[in-house]
C-alpha cells in the first residue's frame, strides 16, 4: 500500500468510527437524511446498535489496520452493498434526502476503505510454524 494510504487509513477509519457512533444524533437532527420511516422504532435501535459497535470496532482498528483487515474488508463491501440498496430505496419513496445523508456516508465508508485497504499480509510459510529440534 502506498505510503499516502498508510497514513491516511487510521485517521479515516477514526473518523469513520465517530460517524458510526453518530447515527442517533444524526437521525435526530436530520431525520429526513438519517431516519427511514417506520412504524415502531424497534428496527431504528437495532440498526443504531450495530452502527455503534461497528464505530467502537473501527476506532479500535485503527491502532493496526493490517491485522483488523477481514473487518475492514467487511465493513467497506456491506457499506457499499447497503449503500447501493439504500440510494434504489430512496429514489423509488421519493426520499432524497437520503442520498445526501446516510446513502453518501455508507458509499464513502466503502469506498474509502476499499481504496484504502491495507494490502493482503504475506503467507506464513510451513516451515516458520516447525520448531527447531532433531529432525
């Protein structure tokens, strides 16, 4: 990885983490953006939830990228995935102020990190797992 996205990465998936923990002040402050309309509010928390965790898990990833990258590879394919069906969604309810809040944040958390992924770590090779002794 070029050393730009190196030093680039901790910082974005810092901010990432905060703008995860943000959902609920986001939806409460712009909920034409944030909020999707629902009856019960019993799917609203559990998304907010698991935004949440994934912002504690992404701040925490950022002291070692490398090692945290299956979760990262995992929050910038979903992110794109659930983007993608969001913006369909928005368009078709004619709700566009979605597009520019919770569709524009999910796209740039997958695409940034898909541009950002630290590269794939070097297989191990057998012979650095057998400990030495008679052979």
């Amino acid at each position: 990885m070029s050393d730009i996205r190196t030093r680039l990465l901790p910082p974005f998936l810092i901010l990432s983490g905060i703008v995860c923990l943000s959902a609920y002040p986001l939806h409460l402050l712009w909920p034409s953006g944030w909020e999707w309309g629902m009856e019960g509010r019993h799917y609203l928390h559990m998304i907010l939830v698991v935004y949440a965790v994934l912002g504690v898990f992404l701040i925490l990833a950022a002291r070692d990228p490398a090692a945290n990258r299956s979760l990262l590879i995992f929050t910038a394919w979903s992110s794109i995935a659930h983007g993608l069906l969001m913006a369909g969604q928005a368009i078709a309810l004619d709700q566009h102020g979605h597009l520019t809040g919770d569709v524009s944040a999910m796209m740039v958390l997958g695409l940034g990190l898909a541009w950002l992924m630290p590269a794939k770590p070097a297989p191990r090779s057998e012979g650095m797992l057998r400990t030495a002794g008679p052979g």
